[in-house]
C-alpha cells in the first residue's frame, strides 16, 4: 500500500481518516480526535509503525498518533501545533496546507483539543486531558439521545 493510494482512499471514500499497517487498512469517518483515541485505547498495536492519510490534524490528534506509534502521516490540513509534536517525535509527515491552529467547527475559533493541549508539547501529557475531553463528548452523546 502506498501513501498516494492512502490519500485516494481517504478522498475517494469520504472517510476522515484511512490506516495501514502492512495490508491491514482501516477505515474511519467520525471527525475530531474519537477514532485515534478508541484506537489507541482499544489495539495500539496496529498504530505502531503504520502510515496514516488523515483530512485535519490538530495538536491532539499529533499526540495520539506519536503515542500509538505512527511512522508516517499525510493530512490534508495540518496545524503549526501538531507539526511540532510530530517533528519532536520524528513522524515522516506531509501535509496539503499547513495552518497556525485548527479551527472549531462552529468556526468561531480554536479547535477545543488544541486549547486543552497548548500548555504541553508532551504526548503523555495530553494523553489524559484528551482522555476527559472525549469523555465529555460520549456522555453529551447520551444525554442528547
């Protein structure tokens, strides 16, 4: 599998995020940081080493993959944050635009995972506020059903 048919797949396939680790690739379509946290929490072992064609990568998301193990990254936005963690991390990545944050989907500001992690460049340390910000996103999810 090679990156350019990862990044066909992602935009061909309307996911937000596409995962290869030698043939096995798994595919993704929730926005935010939900799939890599589930993923990282639920079988690491298939992030470690693989490559990985995502649409936005903020701060948060850089961490996820850097704690899982990624070696290589191609998004299609990229924020200054995220470039850094990967850089520190020494992730081979690529992006299409590179920005100074990811915006909020309201589009109102910055995205509410960047904000939580700007105090840290630390994988590890946000590793548990991420944790309480998905957290908070699943009990909305219940509640609002």
């Amino acid at each position: 599998m090679t990156m350019d048919s990862l990044v066909e797949m992602l935009h061909t396939g309307g996911y937000s995020c596409v995962i290869a680790n030698g043939n096995d690739v798994r595919t993704f379509t929730r926005r935010g940081v939900m799939d890599l946290y589930e993923l990282l929490a639920d079988d690491a072992a298939f992030m470690h080493g693989a490559w990985v064609a995502d649409k936005v990568v903020g701060k948060g998301a850089a961490a996820l993959m850097v704690l899982g193990g990624v070696s290589r990254l191609n998004a299609d936005v990229l924020s200054d944050d995220a470039a850094r963690v990967l850089t520190a991390a020494g992730v081979d990545f690529s992006c299409s635009m590179r920005v100074p944050y990811i915006i909020n989907r309201a589009g109102t500001g910055r995205c509410p995972v960047e904000t939580l992690c700007a105090e840290t460049d630390v994988p590890e340390e946000m590793l548990p506020l991420i944790g309480g910000f998905v957290e908070r996103m699943r009990q909305r999810q219940i509640e609002s059903k």
